[in-house]
C-alpha cells in the first residue's frame, strides 16, 4: 500500500513538471525523479517554440515592404464599376458594381438628381409596384423566390424634402437581397451611397448581362460625363 | 447421417485417407443412379451432379476429387460412354466449376488455372500477405440451376435429396479454389484490404443454357427481339409455376453450351491514408485544383504538390486530398499548419516511414518554397476521427494587415484588445452569394491584438482568434454594411483588409 502511494505521488509530480515551461526543481528528491534527457527535451521544445513564434513573425512582417497611402478600397478591387445615366428619366444616374461571380449591387451615383435637393434623402421606401421589396426572402443555393425584375422594375422610391424619386433596377435578373438597412437609417445614402447605402444586390444571367451591358458606361467615361466636379473623393 | 468430424490437422496420412474414402463413399452410396444418369446425359459435370444430388450439406474439395469417370463407375454398366473426345461444357455451371475458361482474347485457357490466376496476380504488382477471394458469376447460372432443379423434381418429386439446401456454385468454387490459390501465392486469406476479384462473364450474347434474365438483356446494344428470347420467354412461362413443372416438357429443351465463360482477374487494394500539416507561403497557390474554362487559377495547388509526390511513392491509380477546412488562394498557410489527409486508391506498396520522411524534406526544400509539409505519416482507420475531431469547436488564429483610415491611436488599441468573446453577424459575403444560401451567420472573435507598425500610423497588425466559420475580410472590411459590427464600425473609419495569413489551426486540445 505504500508503495502505491509513493507511485501516485510520483506521477502527479511528473506531470506538473512535464507541462511546466520553466522547470521548477522544488527539492533535490523530486529532481532525481525526473530522467535527464526529459529535462533537456523539455528546455529544447520551450526553445523551438520561442524560435518558431520568431519565424512567424518574420513571415508575417515579410511583404511590408512599402505601404501606400490610400489603398484601393475592396469595392475597388473585387467589383467592376458601371454606370448608367438618365436611366428612364433625366438625372437618374446609377452604379452597378459588377463583382467577379457575377452578382451586380446597384445604387445611386453621386450624380443622382435626389442629392441635389436641400437636406438630401430623408426616407426610403421599398413598398413600390406590387410587392413590398423589403420582405422577400431568397432561399437556398438556387436562390428560389427570388423576383425576377427587368431593368426598368421598380426597386424603391426615395423622398427627400421637396420631391420622391423612383429607383430602378437597371439590371435584368433575379432580385437577391435589398439593404433593409437603409429604412432605418436613410442618411447612409447620404454620406456613404456607394458603400453602405448601395439599394439592392442583383443576379442577372450570363446572356442577360450581356445584352445589358452595352447599355452601361465605364468609370472614365462617367466622369468625362459628370466633369462639372460634383464627383467625391470616394469614388476614386 | 454419421458424425463428420473433419480429420484433425497433423494426422497421419493414413488416417486421412481412410476418413476421405468413408465421406466420398457415404456420398456415392446416397446418390440416386436414374437422376445421376439423366443428368450426366443432359450434359451437367460431375461436381455439379454431385452438389446438386447428394445429400450430404458440405461440398468439399474431396468430393471435388471424384472424376466423371469415377462417378460413371458407381453407376456401373448400362450407361453409355461419352462420345465426345474432349469433355462438353456444363450446361448448370458453363464450365466454371471444370475450370474451362477462357482469356480476355476468347481463347482457352490450357494452363493450370491455379497458375494462371496467380499470373495474373503477380502481373498487376501489389505488394501484399493476406487477400480476400471475391466471385462473380452470370446471373445464367442460377437460372439453369433453377431449371435444372425443376426439371428433376418433375421427374423424382419428393426424393429426399431434392429437399435439401444445395451447395451454389459460387461457394463451391470458392472452397476448390482457395486453398491452391493461397498456397501458389503464399499469403494467408483472411480479412484483408487486398481482394482479389475474379469475373466470369458469358462470351457471347445468344442465351446460354436456358435462359437470358433482364439484366443481360439491358447490356445487349440492340433491342431486336431475337429467337433466343421468344424460346425463353416460352420456358419462363412454362417455369414460372412451379407446382406444374412437372407437366411441361416432354422433351429435352437443354441446349448445348458451345462456349465457356471468360475469366478475368481484378486486383484492388482498399484505399490508405497518409496525413500530417501543410503549410502555404505563396499567395499565388489554391488549395486544390482549380481550372475555369481551361485555364489554371494560380500558380499551382497545394493538393497537386502533396499527391503528387506521394502517389509515385504508393503506385497508387489516383489520390484524393481532404483538408479541415479551407483557405483562399491569397492567404498563407503560417504557424503550426492545417491538418490533412492523401487518400491513395489502389496502392501498389506502402512507403516506409523513411521514404515519407524523404518525400517531406523534397517538398520543404524544393526550390519554389511554395507549400511546406509536417508530420507526414501512415495512418490508419482513425483517420476520419481525426479530421471530425474538436470541429465545431475548432478555433483560428490569424493575422491581417490592415488599413485605416485615420491614423491609430493608443485607446484603439486598448479599446480592442478588451474586447473578448466578440459577437458578430455575418450575412453570406457577395463575394459567395452565388454559390451559398442567403443565410445570416452568428460568430465569435474570442480575442484580437493590435500590433502597431512601426513608422506609419495607419498600418496596423491585427491578431485575432475566432469561431471556425468566420469571414475575416468581411469582418475587416465590413462588406458594405452586411458584417456588424466590423473593424470599421470599431474604430469608427474606414478599414480595409491588406493581407491575410492564417497563423493557428487548433485542433480541439491540441
């Protein structure tokens, strides 16, 4: 019975030592329990640790080589800008930013007539042509119930002080998701209208987008259009 | 029926024999001579006869000993001589169980089947002490033996040796062919992930035997009902009720068999799996293969370099990769490496430790440096538990290089470093939409660092560790308002992801 317990003992005690980074050799019997060439094993891993977090750092900090100012923005880098101007009626300008997979987020440029109204936007709302854009729900990979929506398919009106505005979709395809977000708080198209306040995202089909696209012009052509310099530096 | 114990291993030869002698005359003495001589005029082999008329439950390989010539010697006189020179084809078993084969090229097979099949073994290249014996046979067989069956309980209804369980011609020569083929091979036969397959597949499309089923039919290429199937559709319906078989044929509607089957020998070795930790430290390498309208997306793939040096090593026909997770093309791999697996299929041989070993130090020095191996190792049947392991509650760590834009202060720092077990929705990021469902994500950052960078203060290193299943650059970035709250949101600025590096992938406790 006291030799269990001697044994109990002993490899509680191993253990502690075992996960201890920094050995601690309390008193000169528990240390001859412990085997040299684990000691040295133990003081060789803690090493290797210290010289691997060494590494990664080196690798992490690698590529900081120069660090320009003003990176290019995400938008800019993973979305192709278009835009379309005087869609249906004068002064509608709209961006459609077109991402790689294929998905276009549509909202309005800096052109647009609404901006030009004392006080900017003040409400937006979704409930326009049959449906309420705001409640539809887009399941699954397949993106079932989707709306189908042409390019002149309303997608919401916006108010401002003075006037209201219909917004359209510009796009053909399916409609995936509007920016809820903005019935809360309207003053996003305001301040950031090309990225928080974009109005709806869209899935047009490959021979959809195609036809559509010789409608729509490119960011040089847009602000050869617009030189009388209403454009704001975030676009740039 | 008297005890059969089966003579014990290591008796003496004589005591064998004479127990061998007593079994296959218990059998002789129990055969039934008008049904053996209707069947041996029929056309039905000698092995065949004797599964199907004696009574006794085993078929073993000492009544496989009893030639045709022996059996017509039991009968004794009155039954006429075969006047073929060489011995016909079993119209029950179509020449399997007589080992009448012929090769992939329709040719017969003269040689010793035994010697063959090893051949053919050999041929294929695998390395291996133990293998398991699979069958196929036409479904044909079954269908004569039916036949065959019927027509003797029309003849002898009610005989004892008709009501008995018959030996199938697949365990019958299952039991003749093992233990040949285990001594010409020299390896055991017990469960094993080596098997070796042999295939008995009709040589032509005219209906052997008796009948064709519907599944042979579905293989024949053209749908011209031919005469073949009108005289089999009539047998069916003759056959189909069993009760009235005895009034059906007058006479023998058993057709010779011209051709024997063809035997073709598979080998196939179950799948094995090698696992350990990949590192990525190029930006310009997808993880597995990765080709849109032909041409490749990025340098090369991680799951091209890994299999690729393995798979010479097995002699494998083809690999799989399995990773725990994912990263995209531009994010490195860093720190202690994401866990993996190579699925090798039909492996030859297994490497040795030291050969994986070496394969491990040939992709870390090689000269690109684009992915580095770790702990590559043979592993077994717990491989799927290890990649499932800790998965949901599996944490990342990683690190980001982000941009601001207003330059950082002190309280931001301190400001998100208090922020612990973070709790943040995400909607599916546009950059997936089109692929996965319109879904909003609840994930936690257990904890992030700011790491300051010297000289410019709008650069900043973010360490963070989260939930598996976060979208980091939508976290940064915030994804036009979808990913709430983001560094932006934070911080109150514009921020926006630079680079990514993955620096932990834990693995439950590990």
């Amino acid at each position: 019975m006291l030799f269990s317990f001697f044994t109990n003992s002993f490899t509680e005690e191993f253990k502690f030592q075992k996960h201890d980074r920094h050995l601690q050799l309390n008193t000169r019997s528990k240390t001859n329990l412990i085997p040299k060439k684990l000691k040295i094993e133990i003081f060789q891993s803690s090493l290797h640790q210290e010289e691997d977090e060494d590494e990664l750092r080196k690798l992490l900090l690698s590529d900081i080589g120069e660090l320009t100012l003003s990176p290019p923005s995400a938008t800019q880098v993973n979305f192709v800008s278009y835009f379309i101007t005087d869609f249906t009626k004068p002064g509608h300008d709209h961006y459609i930013y077109r991402h790689a997979n294929g998905l276009c987020v549509v909202g309005l440029a800096p052109t647009h007539i609404a901006f030009k109204d004392q006080g900017g936007i003040t409400n937006i709302d979704f409930n326009v042509g049959k449906s309420d854009r705001s409640v539809l729900k887009v399941s699954g990979k397949r993106k079932k119930n989707a709306m189908r929506s042409e390019s002149n398919t309303a997608l919401c009106k916006v108010s401002t002080a003075i006037d209201s505005y219909i917004v359209r979709c510009c796009v053909k395809g399916s409609l995936l998701e509007v920016n809820e977000r903005l019935i809360k708080q309207p003053q996003l198209l305001n301040s950031s209208a090309d990225r928080e306040g974009y109005i709806a995202i869209i899935m047009p089909r490959p021979a959809d987008w195609t036809k559509n696209k010789e409608s729509l012009i490119t960011l040089e052509e847009y602000k050869d259009k617009k030189q009388d310099g209403l454009l704001e530096p975030c676009l740039l | 029926m008297s005890d059969e114990s089966k003579p014990a291993p290591g008796g003496l030869l004589n005591g064998l024999e004479t127990q061998k002698t007593r079994r296959v005359n218990e059998a002789a003495r129990s055969l039934h001579p008008s049904a053996v001589k209707d069947l041996l005029s029929l056309g039905v082999c000698e092995r065949c006869i004797l599964r199907l008329v004696t009574v006794t439950a085993t078929f073993d390989s000492d009544l496989a000993t009893v030639s045709s010539s022996t059996l017509r010697g039991w009968l004794g006189s009155g039954v006429e001589e075969a006047a073929s020179p060489e011995p016909s084809i079993c119209i029950v078993c179509l020449g399997v169980l007589q080992f009448v084969f012929s090769d992939a090229k329709q040719t017969l097979v003269k040689s010793d089947h035994v010697a063959w099949i090893t051949d053919l073994v050999k041929q294929q290249g695998h390395e291996f002490d133990s293998f398991v014996l699979e069958v196929s046979l036409p479904s044909t067989i079954s269908e004569n033996e039916r036949a065959v069956l019927l027509y003797l309980k029309g003849k002898y209804s009610d005989e004892a040796w008709l009501q008995s369980e018959k030996v199938s011609v697949k365990d019958a020569l299952k039991v003749l062919v093992l233990d040949p083929l285990r001594a010409s091979l020299g390896a055991k036969s017990d469960s094993s992930s080596f098997h070796i397959r042999l295939t008995y597949s009709q040589a032509s499309d005219e209906a052997q035997g008796l009948s064709e089923t519907k599944h042979e039919r579905k293989k024949r290429k053209t749908d011209i009902p031919t005469l073949a199937d009108f005289s089999s559709a009539i047998f069916r319906v003759f056959y189909a009720d069993e009760e009235n078989g005895s009034n059906c044929m007058s006479e023998n509607p058993f057709k010779k068999v011209s051709e024997p089957c063809i035997l073709s020998v598979h080998c196939n070795k179950m799948p094995i799996f090698f696992g350990g930790r990949y590192f990525k430290y190029s930006r310009n390498v997808s993880q597995s293969r990765w080709i849109i309208d032909d041409e490749r997306m990025g340098e090369a793939s991680v799951e091209e370099i890994i299999g690729g040096s393995i798979l010479p090593a097995c002699l494998g026909d083809s690999y799989k990769f399995h990773a725990a997770g994912r990263e995209d093309i531009d994010v490195r791999m860093l720190g202690s490496g994401r866990p993996f697996l190579i699925e090798v299929q039909n492996s030859r041989k297994c490497p040795s430790q030291q050969s994986l070993t070496e394969i491990e130090e040939k992709i870390n020095n090689s000269e690109k440096k684009l992915v580095g191996v770790k702990d590559l190792k043979f592993i077994g049947s717990e491989c799927w538990a290890m990649m499932r392991e800790g998965e949901a509650e599996k944490q990342k760590q990683y690190a980001a290089l982000v941009w601001i834009s207003r330059p950082l202060e002190e309280e931001d720092c301190n400001s998100v470093s208090s922020m612990k077990e973070l709790k943040i929705l995400q909607k599916t990021p546009i950059r997936v939409l089109h692929r996965r469902s319109q879904l909003e994500r609840e994930r936690t950052i257990h904890w992030m660092k700011v790491e300051k960078i010297k000289g410019n203060a709008h650069y900043f290193l973010l360490h963070l560790c989260t939930q598996a299943g976060t979208y980091i650059k939508e976290f940064v970035h915030g994804d036009l308002g979808r990913t709430t709250p983001s560094m932006g949101s934070i911080l109150g600025c514009r921020a926006e992801i630079i680079q990514l590096d993955v620096t932990d992938v834990k693995m439950g406790d590990s």
